[in-house]
C-alpha cells in the first residue's frame, strides 16, 4: 500500500467519525498532532485528534467534507489533504444548544509517514471563523 492510499483511507475514516478505533490502523500508536487553533491547544495526538473528530459529529449530525485536493510527496513522505467541512448544528452536545447554524470550513491535513504509516499530522484550519459561523463565538 502507497503513503497516499493510506493516507486516504485514514483520512475517510476520520472525517467520517470513526474515530480512534477504525484510525489507528493508518497510524503509528503514538502519532502526534499539532494544529495552531485555540479549539485544538490541548490536543498533541492523532488518538485525541480522531476521537475528537468523532464528537464533532454529535452537535453536528451531518456533517461531512468535500474533498478539494490531495497529493503526495514521496520525497518528503508527506501527503497533504485540502478539504471543506459543511455541518449544521441540530444536535445536542455543542457548547452551547443547537443553533441550526451551518459551518463552511477550509482546512488541510498535512500528513508526515515513517514507514508505512503516519507519525504526525498537523491541521492548518482557522477555527475563530468556524466557531463565529455556529453561532458559539
């Protein structure tokens, strides 16, 4: 298997709310995560990162991406993920109740392998205007 069929295959199931479980196939047990977003500061691993994805997914019941790019590079065993997330809030579970505000949300995932599998990702996504299109800003 190819760093960029993994790397897609990690990337269906987590966006999709799979969570940890159907994630940590495609990962290294301890694969880190960064991202430069106040909704993330405390999250520093994919475990974390991919069981939050899956909570996201209970204010927003719907919520689903629309895949705009992907691409690897093999030189530098990376693949980069260019995606829009598209929620509403009907679903318990928020910060705060629901708003039946929707969200369009940019973000990319930059995928770093050793071997066969990911050992970091980082989330580059502005999360201020994400949270400002819910209402929960």
């Amino acid at each position: 298997m190819t760093i960029q069929t993994t790397a897609r295959e990690f990337f269906e199931a987590c966006e999709t709310g799979q969570g940890w479980d159907a994630c940590k196939q495609f990962c290294h047990g301890d694969a880190s995560f960064e991202c430069q977003a106040d909704a993330l500061a405390d999250t520093k691993s994919l475990e974390d990162y991919s069981n939050w994805m899956k909570g996201l997914l209970t204010p927003l019941p719907d919520g689903h991406y629309e895949l705009k790019g992907f691409a690897a590079d093999e030189d530098r065993n990376t693949v980069l993920a260019f995606a829009v997330f598209h929620g509403t809030q009907t679903g318990e579970g928020g910060p705060i109740p629901p708003t039946g505000k929707s969200i369009a949300a940019d973000y990319v995932y930059s995928m770093q392998f050793d071997g066969e599998k990911i050992c970091h990702m980082t989330k580059i996504w502005n999360d201020a205007i994400s949270m400002r299109q819910l209402g929960w800003a």
